[in-house]
C-alpha cells in the first residue's frame, strides 16, 4: 500500500561494551538507547566523572574521552608523618624493608611503610602503616622514645612483676582428683575454686 510508511527499528548492540583495564561493566539492556556503567577496582579511582556508555544504532558510544581505571596513589610518607625522631621510615618489599627515598614520590595501593628506631629508642605506637584508597593508615604518628623514657620504664616493672608472679605460682590443670575453675577476676589476680586446696607461693620482691 502507497500510504504504509515503513518503520525503522534501530539495531541492538550485539557485543559488549569495551573493555576497560582495572572495571567491571555494568548493564541490563544492549537495545539502542541502552546505557552499560563502569565501576573501577579497588586500588583504581574513574579518569573522568562520566563512567557510561550508549548503545547507539548497534554501537557503544562515549561522550568525550573515553573512561579509564587509574590507580591510586599515596603521597611520599613525610607529607603525613614528617620525620621520625629517634628513628626512620622504611619502605615494605618482598625482601625487607628499604630506605625511603626522597625521590619516591608516590606509593602504590595496598603498599606499607614501617617505623624502625634507632638503637637504644623503642617505639610507642603501630610499627606499620599501609596505603588504603590514597590516605597512609593508622594515620596517627608513632614516637620512638629512650628505654630510660618513664613510660617504658613503667611498663617493663610491669612486665617483670607479673612474669615473677606467674612463674612463682604452680601450674593448675584438670585431672582425674581434681577440678580447676576461674570464677572472676580482681585487678591482675585470679579468684580460682579448685579441688583439692592449692596455694601459690607468696613473692619476694628485690
């Protein structure tokens, strides 16, 4: 009939959207009109805010540059930290820990830095820190501190009070005669029942 007018239907896209290094692609359709979305991996940040393409007349189309993965990076560790007094920042490898070059301006995702002291300093705070999403983590700066410092002292009288306490206390275990249990806690001791009677020498300190 002269009077039909024929109707065009565009064609669907038969492949898939091109591939990105370092993406996924997502979509439901590939009809024309169809829109497929790119999301980039973890350690990878979009080049450009547009992350779709269209399926035009059985094509997959872009609008302005095409849509690239780049990986993410962290800033030499003195911008964060600064210098470690006492100490120095150490780059994480396979085979151990380098020194941190000045000329190394960025650091790979999932990479770690360590903090070492010097001898005759020990370190108060995480050793490590790695690159997550840009941003050096535990973001908080480690101190490396004399042994002669109070807080250390502090803590090794500690230690060695209760390393003596322990060592000076017979081990308890249950047997066939006997039944050991640790009803609660006071402070650093045990409240134990235990059956028969047990008792834990008295210590002499120096």
């Amino acid at each position: 009939d002269a009077q039909t007018i024929a109707k065009t239907i565009p064609v669907r896209c038969k492949t898939w959207p091109p591939r990105v290094p370092h993406s996924k692609v997502v979509f439901t359709k590939s009809s024309h009109g169809a829109f497929a979305r790119y999301e980039c991996n973890a350690g990878y940040r979009p080049s450009i805010k547009h992350n779709t393409v269209k399926c035009l007349f059985g094509e997959w189309t872009s609008e302005g540059e095409p849509f690239r993965c780049k990986p993410i990076w962290c800033e030499h560790p003195s911008k964060t930290y600064g210098t470690l007094e006492g100490g120095q920042i150490m780059l994480e490898g396979q085979m151990g820990a380098y020194d941190f070059a000045e000329y190394i301006t960025e650091v790979e995702e999932g990479r770690s830095i360590v903090f070492q002291c010097r001898k005759g300093n020990i370190l108060l705070g995480s050793p490590k820190a790695t690159c997550v999403n840009g941003i050096w983590m535990p973001r908080k700066k480690p101190r490396c501190v004399s042994q002669t410092h109070p807080m250390v002292e502090g803590q090794t009288t500690w230690f060695e009070r209760r390393r003596r306490s322990v060592q000076s206390c017979n081990v308890l275990a249950n047997d066939s005669t006997r039944t050991v249990v640790i009803t609660r806690r006071v402070n650093q001791c045990l409240i134990i029942a235990s059956t028969p009677i047990f008792s834990c020498p008295t210590v002499t300190r120096k």
